[in-house]
C-alpha cells in the first residue's frame, strides 16, 4: 500500500472518530460559580454545580468571597453566576433606598432585574426564602431584659449606654443597609469598644459562649434555634427583602438557555426551613457542604 492510499485511509479514518466523538468531549460546556463565604452560599452553589453537571456541564468553583468581590468578579466575566441576594443588589450594588421597594418580594426583584439587565447580567427564578440580616440575643438574656423588638434593644441601650456589647462582622458595619443606619433609625449608638467585629461564622458562637450579648446574623441560620436564640422583631422594617437568586451574564444564558430550567428546582422546591435545617447541618452537626447538598437534591428526586 502506498503513502497516498495510506494518507487517504487516515483522513478517513480520522473522519470516522470525529464523527463518531460525542459533542460533549468535543467542546464541553463550561461554567464557573461563584460565591460568597458562609454556608448557605457554599450550599447553593454546591446544588447548583451537582445539577449542571448532571445536564453534561463541565464546572469550575469559585466561592468563599465577600458580597463586592463577586459581583465585581462577575461583572468582570471572572465568574458566570453566583446566588446574590435581592436586598443586596438593591442597596449596596445600586444604592437605592426606597422602602416601599426593598421591603416587597416582587419589586425588589423587578427592580434589581431590569437595572442588571442594563449591564449584561440575568436574573434567574428566585429561591422563595427570605435570609434577611438579623439581630439576634439569647432567649434567655433578651427575657431578662424585657428585650423582644429592635426598638425595646433601643430603649435598653440608652439607659444602659456601656453594658451590652454588640457582635458584628466587617461587612454589616459598613454596608448601607447594616449596623450603622439601623442605630440612626432606632435612635441609639453603642461606644466603639463594645462593638466586636469578626467573621460571619464566629458570630454565633461568640453569642452561645456570652463573649456578646448581641449579634447580627442571617435569619436562615439553622444556628439560631439550635443554640436558643431569638432574632429581635424588626418593628421599624428596616432590613430589606434578601430572597435569594442566580444572577448569569446574560451572554452566558443566550448561549446556554437550558441553564434557566436546571436551577429552577431549587427556586420551586427549596423552603426556608429546608435551608435552615441544611445550614445546621453544616453548622452544627459539621456535614460536609457536597454531602448535604446532594442529599437534598436526591430527596427531591432531582439526582
């Protein structure tokens, strides 16, 4: 057989194996999820790269960051999506303060929707459950002090400028819609030495071992019946509405449309006591995230 026949059948046969190749290994449908760093981000973004590559996705992690670094990653095409938070994006992102807005379901979404459209990102379903911020005490500390609502904190705090200490993190002291507007609209400041910063996860603990008589929290927290807390009423609304959505360059979901409808059964399906119960066992019981992400997704038949 001479070079020309053999060159010939070569052709060919490399013809057959790209033909015969699934689409799949020939250009793999690559995502990469971003997140930010405290359990129920790591939760969702978990469900959601299980989902995807059970649809043939090929997924890269990125989470473990603070709520600027992943809009700033996504906006940047550093990352596809990631799960933000409407009140989030209301807020910080678009520095906007109505209340009639940011305290309704459905015109903070609306609105966060049509103003990130403008920039090229997509706002999918969003999950139903409401993990606003939270002031919490220890049931048995706030009975003591007659303290259920923010505004009865309020009143205690005046009276009593240097007994109490708050815990926070970084970020809820600087955010528009943290610490530092919340005592402008009830009326009271804390001296700064009792104010105790740290991270988002040292929060609670630092509240069950009395290092803090308050502390802010996620109010989706399975920690906070766990441990006996109470989240204080916010009797003045001041928190916004914080319902949970992914949020996908838009030139990304054009390519990929199907990605609406893989995530959409986390949206339907995942309750807001699911996700507290998911957050324990992360938290409390020190689950492995993939572990308790799976789980529920195959609770839901959706594995």
């Amino acid at each position: 057989m001479n070079m020309k026949t053999w060159g010939l059948m070569l052709v060919l046969l490399l013809a057959f194996v790209l033909v015969a190749m699934p689409v799949s290994s020939m250009a793999a449908k690559k995502i990469t999820i971003g997140g930010k760093n405290f359990t129920e981000q790591y939760i969702l973004a978990e469900m959601a790269k299980l989902l995807l590559e059970k649809n043939g996705f090929d997924v890269d992690m990125r989470t473990g960051v603070g709520s600027v670094v992943c809009r700033q990653s996504l906006e940047n095409a550093q990352i596809d999506f990631y799960y933000e938070y409407t009140g989030t994006a209301y807020t910080v992102y678009h520095k906007q303060s109505d209340g009639n807005v940011m305290t309704n379901h459905a015109k903070c979404y609306e609105w966060v929707k049509k103003a990130d459209a403008k920039k090229g990102l997509a706002w999918l379903d969003p999950v139903e459950f409401n993990n606003t911020y939270t002031l919490m005490m220890r049931k048995k500390g706030a009975a003591k002090l007659g303290i259920v609502s923010i505004s009865d904190l309020s009143l205690y705090m005046n009276k009593h400028t240097d007994e109490l200490v708050i815990g926070v993190n970084a970020e809820f002291w600087e955010r528009p819609d943290g610490f530092k507007p919340l005592m402008k609209l009830y009326g009271f400041q804390i001296p700064y030495d009792k104010v105790k910063k740290m991270d988002s996860g040292l929060v609670y603990k630092a509240l069950k071992d009395k290092m803090v008589d308050v502390s802010m929290g996620f109010a989706t927290d399975g920690r906070i019946a766990a441990f006996s807390f109470i989240n204080l009423v916010d009797d003045k609304s001041y928190f916004p509405i914080y319902n949970p959505a992914p949020v996908i360059r838009a030139e990304l979901i054009k390519k990929y449309p199907e990605i609406r409808a893989i995530l959409k059964p986390i949206a339907d399906k995942l309750t807001t006591k699911e996700i507290q119960q998911l957050n324990s066992s992360v938290d409390v019981e020190h689950k492995d995230v993939n572990t308790v992400a799976r789980e529920w997704l195959k609770s839901k038949r959706l594995l």
